[in-house]
C-alpha cells in the first residue's frame, strides 16, 4: 500500500513537471541564460591578442537565450530608424511584428531625419531608444554615455541567432560577421554604395554604344557631352555635359579606392597611402581643368542628370529613388543605369559604407526584445522589405535574389554588381565618422589648388585624422 502510494505521488509530481514546462518553455536550454557581455560604446576593438582574451564572448554549443511565453509579454520597446521618409512604410513592418511574434512585444518607431539627421541626434545625445538603425560608424562614434551591447552572444545563439542569415554566395560573404573573433555591436543591415549614374540614351546618340571600361574612355565621353551642350540651342548648359562632382565623403572614398588605395590603419590611425591618393587627385583635377568634369551650384545632381547637365554623374544607392522620380518627369526619356568606379586594367571597384543596428543598454528584458526584433529583420522577406524603404543592397546575399521583384522593375539598382567589381567595406571604426569627412574635404581642395601643392594635403589629412582620433571621448 506505502509503494502505491509513493508511485502514484511520484507519477504525479513527473506529470506535473512535464504540464509546466510544456505551459512556459519556448526555447529550450541545457545551461542557465549567459548574460551577453556588455561595454560602452567608446570601447574601439583591437585585434591585440590580451584584447581578445579579456572581451570576446566564449563560444558555446548552447542557446544563450531562454524566453518564456510570458517573459516579455506586454514589454513596450522602442526602435530608432532614419526612414523618415518612409516612416510610413516602416510602420507598417512594425505592425506586422507586433501582431504575429510570439511573445507579445510591441514595438514602437521613432524617425531621425535620414542618416545625417539621426547622426547629428546621436552626437546631441538624444537617442536613448533600446534598438538603433544607423549608419555603422556613427553608431560606433556616438557619446561616451550612450553603452551599446555587445552583440556576439546573441548572434551566436542556436535559435536567435544571426549566422544562419548570411549566404556564402553572396557578393558581400567576406564581409559577414565572423562573431567571437572580436566583439561586435553593430551588424549590418545593408549596404549603401559609391556609384556612378550613367545616361546610357544620351551616350548612345552621341556615338557610345557600350559603357565605358577605362579612364580614357569616361574622359572622352564627357568631352563628347560637353562638345554637344556647346553647340545645341541652350545657352545655360554651356560648361556642362561631362561628369558631375558631387563631392560627397563617399565618392572621394570611391576615387581613392579606385587608384588602389587602402583603408587599413597605422598604430590605430587611418593615414592614406600617397600614391593612389595623389593620382586620384592629379586625375580629377585634369578633367575638371579640361572642362570635361564641373562642380553645379544645386545641392543634388537629380535634374542635372534628369535634363543632359550630366553624362556621368557621381551617386550612391540611397539617391536612386530620387534620380529615378526625375527621370519620370524630365524632358528626356532616356534610359540610364549605374556603373562602379573605374580603375586601371579593366578592374572596377565599389566602396561600400554599412547600415547597421545596435542595441542600447538598459535591462535584459528590453534588450533581449530588441534583440528578438533586429532577428526578425535579418529574416529574408523582411530584407526585401526593407529594400523597399532603404534602398540599399541587403547585406546577407545577392541583392537580386532577396529582393528579385525590387530589382527587376528597377534594373539600374543592381546593375553596378554586374561587372564583378573588386568590393571594400569602410572599417567597421567609431574614427572613421570622421575620416570620411576628412576624406571629403581633401577631395573638394583640389580644384582651387595647383597639383604642386597637392602634397600639403596628404600632410594636413594625417595631422587631422590625428587630431581627431586624440579628441574623441
């Protein structure tokens, strides 16, 4: 009678054990949850061995993360987004998030004004949301009181993680995460380009059948271009008609990158090599005394492609959808696509700058939501949603296979991949915030100056990144 009973409590206490766990567990796990290492933001990676062994996160076969079915129910959260103008559109992800996942989080979005405006609201402070989409080096330059999580763990987690997510036949699989070599809190998102816009119409009617492949051949485009602005029947478009500068930090990049030059850095500081800079530099100052390249008084370059200003002019993905609205409603028709820079030898070259998310600290259950979310945008068909509003090429694959539908009624977007350019990515650095913008103003001195003093700028490009690395926070 005592072993009966005994069977039967121990037969329910079983029963009772399997009917909870089977109420509350949604992700199973053999440890208990390891906490992901945490660090301020201003923390720069190194690759120093003794760095390594302090901060990387131990590699584990187990999840990290546990949730229950009420752990994060009811949790508010908010995601910062520089999608201003397609805030709406993004809302609209958003909701479908928070009716469909499983834990009952709800996400609210909260717009900076583009990628600059939400740059400016990071250096201002005023981005304290639990998850963050930026630009990846303003996300790493922001404050020293704004702590970002480091990402690894979670990354690497058998069932939240974002490993899986990246394909190795993509065009950008070398620049994919590799999480526990060092600490990561970034992850891209996508990636936006230096391009060149070519007006594939106009260049035929002036005699160009094919896109040009060498300097030589973008040289004597532009000075048909220009020949022809000369002698047509408008006055103000005189000077113009070859390749429009636009002098922003990622073409001065692309035309450094272009010549063969490396973003690699010395005793942790960015120095550019002074061959390829100054060749750079030489060329683009002999086209533009040529007349052949011109710098226009608009703050964009969409109407002067739009009404034959322009040949060629200097882009990046994110100003496509703007390009293409003029082109709809401009007086020419033409057709027209994207090339990557030209280098020597027939070689192209793209330079790539990350859209990348990060996760705010707070406590762990907002940051394991945000997580949840940033996961559920790496998903494939929340990347070509997100190709929808951004406009940027996905960083886990083929731009043409995530977003197949967006490429094809938008042929030019991809169409700079086509030539099997040789791809950098910027360094994934809190310095190069400002780099680039050391870049952009070296590049924008040439044309008041004569090539002798050319020098003097390679000298005062190091002395600013310098002084600029000693003055961060």
């Amino acid at each position: 009678m005592i072993q009966k009973k005994v069977r039967f409590l121990i037969t329910l206490l079983i029963i009772s054990q399997l009917l909870l766990a089977a109420c509350t567990t949604i992700v199973p796990t053999d440890t208990q949850p390891e906490e992901p290492t945490l660090a301020g933001k201003t923390a720069t990676p190194t690759n120093t061995q003794e760095s390594a062994e302090n901060t990387v996160p131990t590699a584990t076969p187990f999840p990290t993360i546990a949730i229950t079915d009420k752990l994060l129910k009811g949790l508010d959260i908010t995601v910062r987004h520089p999608f201003f103008d397609e805030s709406d559109e993004f809302n609209k992800l958003v909701r479908d998030f928070n009716l469909n996942n499983l834990w009952g989080i709800h996400v609210t979005g909260v717009a900076s004004g583009g990628t600059v405006g939400l740059a400016n609201d990071l250096k201002d402070g005023l981005v304290d949301d639990d998850l963050v989409i930026g630009m990846g080096t303003d996300l790493l330059a922001a404050p020293p009181d704004t702590q970002l999580l480091a990402l690894d763990n979670y990354a690497r987690d058998s069932k939240f993680g974002v490993t899986g997510f990246f394909d190795a036949r993509s065009p950008f699989s070398e620049f994919a995460p590799k999480f526990g070599e060092r600490v990561h809190y970034t992850i891209p998102l996508a990636y936006n380009a230096g391009i060149l816009l070519y007006n594939q119409g106009w260049a035929e009617e002036l005699g160009f059948a094919s896109i040009p492949t060498s300097r030589d051949d973008l040289l004597s485009l532009a000075q048909a271009a220009k020949d022809a602005n000369l002698v047509d029947a408008n006055y103000y478009n005189n000077g113009t008609g070859g390749l429009y500068l636009s002098q922003t930090p990622l073409s001065a990049q692309s035309w450094y990158r272009s010549y063969g030059g490396e973003f690699g850095t010395q005793d942790g500081a960015f120095v550019p090599q002074p061959e390829p800079l100054l060749a750079s530099f030489n060329f683009l100052k002999s086209a533009f005394d040529a007349n052949q390249s011109w710098v226009g008084v608009e703050p964009t370059s969409y109407r002067y492609f739009s009404d034959r200003y322009a040949v060629i002019t200097e882009g990046t993905l994110e100003s496509l959808p703007f390009q293409a609205a003029y082109q709809q409603s401009g007086n020419f028709q033409d057709t027209w696509t994207t090339l990557s820079y030209i280098g020597s030898d027939g070689e192209s070259y793209l330079v790539l700058e990350p859209l990348a998310f990060s996760v705010q600290r707070s406590d762990q259950n907002s940051e394991l939501a945000a997580w949840i979310f940033a996961n559920w945008l790496m998903e494939p068909a929340q990347q070509a949603r997100l190709v929808e509003i951004h406009g940027l090429w996905p960083s886990t694959g083929d731009p043409t296979s995530i977003a197949s539908e967006y490429a094809s009624t938008h042929p030019y977007w991809a169409a700079a991949l086509e030539s099997d350019p040789i791809i950098t990515v910027v360094p994934e650095d809190a310095n190069w915030a400002s780099v680039r913008l050391v870049f952009q103003d070296a590049y924008q001195r040439i044309f008041n100056l004569d090539s002798e003093y050319f020098i003097n700028i390679l000298e005062v490009f190091g002395q600013t990144t310098q002084i600029n690395q000693e003055q961060r926070p």
